[in-house]
C-alpha cells in the first residue's frame, strides 16, 4: 500500500509538480507513515531520478528547478511534523552553503542544499553573492563542519579561494588551536577538482548527488 504512495511521491517530483508532492507529504502524514520514510522512501528518489537524467541529458535545466521545487514542497509539509513527534532525523552534519561574493547565480547551489537536506544535512543557506566574512561568521556561530561554496563565473571562482583564506586566518580550520575544524567543499560549472586542490579545498563535486558523497565522506561516514 506505501509501495504505491512511495513511487507516486518519486513521481510527483520527477514530474516537478510541487503542489501534487506536497498533498501526498499530507496523505503520507494522514495515513501515519513516518516523515522520515516518505522523505527517503519516496521523494528522495525522486530527486535522485532527477539528477541522473539530467547528468545523461535525458532532462533539462527547467527539469532539475521544478525537481527542486517540488522536493522543496514536500519537505517542508514533512519537516515540522518530524519537530513535533520528535523523530528528527539524524543530523550527519551542519553545512554553511552559499554563491560567492560577485555572484548570483543560486539554482545548482540550491539543489546542493536541497539534496544535503533531504539526506540528512543540516544547512545554512546564506543565498548568492555572499560577501567572505559573511561565510566565516555563520562558520564560527554554527559550528559547522563544513563550508560548501558554489561559484558559477571564472571571475568569482577566486573569492573561493579568499573565503579558504578567510576561515585559516579565523583559525576555524586548524584543529589543535580551534575546536571546530571548518572542512571547505566548492562546486559551480568552471570549477574543476585540480581547482579545488589548488585552493585547498577538501572537496569538490561537479554535480548535487556526488555533493552529498563528498559531504558525507567528509564527516567520516
Ligand atoms: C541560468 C544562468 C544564469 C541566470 C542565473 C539565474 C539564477 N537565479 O540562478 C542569470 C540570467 C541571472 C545569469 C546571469 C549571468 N550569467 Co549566467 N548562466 C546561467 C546558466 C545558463 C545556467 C546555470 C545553472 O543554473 N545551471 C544549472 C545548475 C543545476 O547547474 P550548476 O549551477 O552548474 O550547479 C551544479 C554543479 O555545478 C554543482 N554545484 C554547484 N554549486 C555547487 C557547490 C558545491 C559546494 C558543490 C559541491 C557542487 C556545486 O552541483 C549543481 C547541481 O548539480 C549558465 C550556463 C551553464 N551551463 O552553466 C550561465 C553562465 C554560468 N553564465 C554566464 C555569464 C557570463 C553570466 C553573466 C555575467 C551574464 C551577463 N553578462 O550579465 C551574468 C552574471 C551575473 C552574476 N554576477 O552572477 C557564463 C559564465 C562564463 C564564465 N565561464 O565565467 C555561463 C557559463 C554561460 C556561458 N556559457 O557563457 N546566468
């Protein structure tokens, strides 16, 4: 029976249909399936269609938004009733996420966030053409383990490097004189792995799903 309601939710989202996602995150809740199991037994899958579709060219840009959007209105039916019965999912980690100063290109960063959320993330969002000390303020406030950084121009790919910079200088990257150790991950269409070595960024990843790979093997898990 949630067979069925897991395969029509995937299918809510490939279809980028965000209100029909959101009236089966309702049923779902209605029928008392757990939030977390709609999210990753049904729409999450959904996503994940998406993204491999759309890396084969089988779908395109206007695809992925409405995937996003779609995955975007189910979660957010979903995340509250998780907050009040208690059944938060397990938090793997905090991510600071945001398109560097210069900047506004915002629809692969936000698939980032969508997809680290709908993992099991928990991400700050600081939006586009986010200034440098913008990213090592939220960084200290958070704790957070890691710093994603989308950048879409070859002209805004160096201010990756400046907020690298930033969080050494801040010492949030350092783990014997800080407690916390901010690990950096950058992506964005220029940016390429010998770039995010280059810069010293611990990981790169050149689409939404390998993110959440990188991610997690940053954590350690
Ligand atoms: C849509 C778009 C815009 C929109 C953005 C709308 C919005 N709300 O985001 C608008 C119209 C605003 C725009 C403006 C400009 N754009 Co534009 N834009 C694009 C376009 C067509 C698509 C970008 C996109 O959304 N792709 C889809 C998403 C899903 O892919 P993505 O962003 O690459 O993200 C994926 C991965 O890169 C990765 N990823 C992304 N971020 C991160 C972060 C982390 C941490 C990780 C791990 C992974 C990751 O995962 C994502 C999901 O799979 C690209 C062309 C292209 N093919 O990239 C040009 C492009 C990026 N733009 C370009 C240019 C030149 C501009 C403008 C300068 C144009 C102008 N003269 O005004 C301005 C710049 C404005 C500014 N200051 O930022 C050039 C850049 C050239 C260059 N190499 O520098 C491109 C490449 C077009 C071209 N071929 O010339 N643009």
């Amino acid at each position: 029976m949630s067979e069925e309601l897991f395969k029509t939710m995937a299918q809510s989202v490939i279809e980028g249909d965000a209100d029909r996602a959101g009236e089966l995150a309702r049923q779902a809740l209605a029928q008392g399936i757990a939030p977390l199991d709609a999210i990753n037994q049904g729409f999450v899958l959904g996503v994940n269609e998406v993204g491999k579709q759309y890396a084969c060219g089988d779908m395109f840009l206007p695809d992925l938004v409405m995937a996003g959007e779609a995955m975007k209105a189910a979660v957010a039916v979903l995340e509250p009733e998780m907050q009040r019965t208690g059944t938060e999912r397990k938090m793997l980690g905090k991510v600071v996420l945001g398109t560097v100063k210069g900047d506004i290109h915002e629809i692969g960063k936000t698939l980032v966030g969508t997809m680290l959320t709908a993992n099991g993330f928990q991400v700050f969002d600081l939006g586009t053409d986010v200034p440098t000390p913008k990213f090592v303020e939220k960084a200290r406030e958070v704790n957070a383990d890691i710093v994603g950084l989308s950048a879409l121009l070859t002209t805004t790919m160096t201010a990756q490097r400046d907020v690298i910079e930033a969080l050494n200088e801040a010492g949030l990257r350092s783990q014997g004189r800080h407690p916390i150790a901010v690990k950096v991950m950058v992506g964005g269409a220029p940016v390429t792995r010998s770039w995010a070595a280059e810069i010293g960024a611990e990981g790169y990843s050149e689409d939404a799903i390998g993110a959440v790979a990188v991610a997690k093997q940053l954590m350690g898990l």
